[in-house]
C-alpha cells in the first residue's frame, strides 16, 4: 500500500500543530515545576514561532501576478 503525499496546506497544517503542541507542552512543565525561570522557554518558543516560524502574505503582487 503506497502512502499518499501531503498537500502544502497539510504540512503548513501539520506545522502549526506541532508548534503549538511543543509551546503547550513547556508551558505544562513549567506549570508543574513551579520555578517561574522556567516559563521563559515557552515564551521565547511561543516568540520565535510568531516572528519567524510564521508563514506570511504581504498581499503585494509580483510581476508574474502571485504574492
């Protein structure tokens, strides 16, 4: 049986998922560990993923008319 390939749009999908699954899961360990230094790694995780983990459209067309 031959797996089928994902689409963009389930591996941008799958993507997203595991960010936030990895964001969730510092957040619980730090959250049971009760040392407030640790909460720094779920935020600056949450904080690279917003700034550059992001995929984003300006909206602005190219010459060959995509975004």
């Amino acid at each position: 049986m031959m797996a089928r390939r994902l689409t963009k749009a389930e591996k941008r999908s799958n993507a997203i998922l595991i960010w936030w699954a990895a964001v969730i899961v510092l957040a619980v360990s730090a959250w049971k560990s009760d040392r407030p230094e640790l909460w720094i790694l779920p935020l600056l995780t949450w904080a690279y993923y917003e700034l550059c983990a992001v995929p984003t459209l300006c909206g602005v067309e190219t010459s060959r008319g995509f975004p």
